[in-house]
C-alpha cells in the first residue's frame, strides 16, 4: 500500500501559544511545516496553501486574527484551510460568512487530517511516496477500530484472528503479523481516504449500496468481506457507481 505526502512545504498559521502544536499535528502530513503567528507583522512566505488551526472550542479571536492576516496576504494563495479538533456544527457556516464578508472568497473546513489530505489531493498537491506505512505514523489498530466504530471482536472476525490477538495489537503487543493481516484492511482505507468525504464517513459506512446489493459496507468489513469493497471501489474508478 502506497502513502502519500504533501507535495510542498504547508504554511500554518496558529496563535503564538499553539506554534508547536501545530507544527507537531500537520507534520504528520509528511512535508515540511512553517509555523507562522497569526499575531505576525512580518512579511508572510509565498505558499499555495495556507491552513489556519484553530484550536479553541470558541474560535472566535483566532478567527479575526487569522482573517486580518490573510488580508494583508493571499497573493498566491489557491487553498485557505480551516482547520479545528472541535467538531461545530455552526463553525462551517461561520467561517464561510466570515471569509465571504472580509476577504471575498471562499474557505474549506477540516476536522481531521484525512479532511485535511482530501483538499490537497483535490488541487494536486499529494504525491505517493511508495511507502507501506501511512504518512502519519504506524499502523493504530484501535485507531481504525475507534474509526470503523466496530468492537474488538468484530474487527478481529473481519481480519480472521483471535480477539486476544487483537486486544493484544492494541497493546502493541505480538505485532509481528499485524502489517500482514490488515494488508487489504489498510489497502480498503486508503481507498476510502481517496474517495469518502471524511465528515460523511460513518454515513457512508452505515448506507445501503446498490452496488452492493443494498448492503452496508459496515457490514461487509465486519464479515470479512474487504476484498469485495475493494473491487467495488476498483469499478468505480473505471466508471462504473458505487
């Protein structure tokens, strides 16, 4: 399974006390990060993409401050991200206001960093790295479960091991086959990454599909069946829906 990494260095803007926070979450992006004040009074680096984390539940302050910035500098810009830990439902309504009244564009919001990838794949900025590890780091595989919203021993059926296994892996504990037994686990999710809006994820994990004879994809992970995800997903990128 191939990864991908951003294609170009990502300008992130923060307020000061949230730099290296910052720095840390969209390194995992696998480009190099210039961490920027929204405070800031010096001239801002020529970058396509700029993404402003916000990472307090009432963003407000960061809001402006990030807007006034992005006055002063958006020459080149193609992407402004927004990007928030904080799940809002108002936040998207918000911010699209917000950027339509003082800077007269537009503006993406992101919850997660597959949100995040989506967008940059969209305008061309990922590349594949041609690694079997994520760009962000080993395999979590309580992650994915937490992801997939499947108990330990469904996600134990799927893979065909024991749920001890499992919970072991968990523990990262006995990983040594791990990589081999999620092979098609982590091939189907990074095909989902490309395809599913993140945001929409567990809607579209817990619809019906035509294509698949009405059946849930939560179900067909859950009884093993990823290969069949897989393929369904193989027809669509010829044309065929899913």
């Amino acid at each position: 399974m191939s990864a991908t990494t951003v294609a170009q260095e990502l300008v992130v803007g923060a307020e000061k006390s949230a730099l290296p926070e910052a720095r840390h979450v969209f390194s995992q992006l696998g480009a190099p990060v210039q961490a920027v004040s929204l405070e800031s009074q010096r001239k801002m680096p020529d970058s396509r993409v700029f993404i402003v984390y916000l990472h307090e539940r009432e963003p407000q302050s960061e809001l402006h401050s990030a807007l006034k910035l992005i006055k002063s500098w958006r020459k080149n810009l193609e992407l402004l991200v927004f990007y928030t830990p904080h799940h809002s439902a108002n936040l998207a309504f918000e911010i699209g206001m917000l950027v339509g009244q003082e800077i007269g564009g537009s503006a993406d919001l992101a919850f997660d960093l597959r949100g995040v990838r989506q967008l940059l794949r969209a305008r061309n900025l990922l590349v594949h790295s041609g690694r079997l590890e994520p760009a962000d780091g080993p395999f979590e595989i309580a992650a994915v479960r937490k992801r997939l919203g499947l108990t330990q021993e469904q996600l134990a059926h799927s893979l065909n091991v024991t749920t001890r296994t499992l919970q072991n892996w968990e523990k990262k504990v006995g990983t040594s086959q791990l990589l081999r037994k999620t092979r098609d686990l982590r091939e189907l999710l990074e095909i989902m990454d490309d395809y599913v809006v993140s945001q929409r994820e567990q809607e579209w994990l817990n619809a019906p599909l035509p294509a698949l004879h009405n059946g849930k994809p939560i179900d067909l992970i859950a009884e093993g069946k990823l290969r069949d995800l897989i393929i369904e997903f193989q027809r669509m990128r010829e044309g065929q829906p899913l």
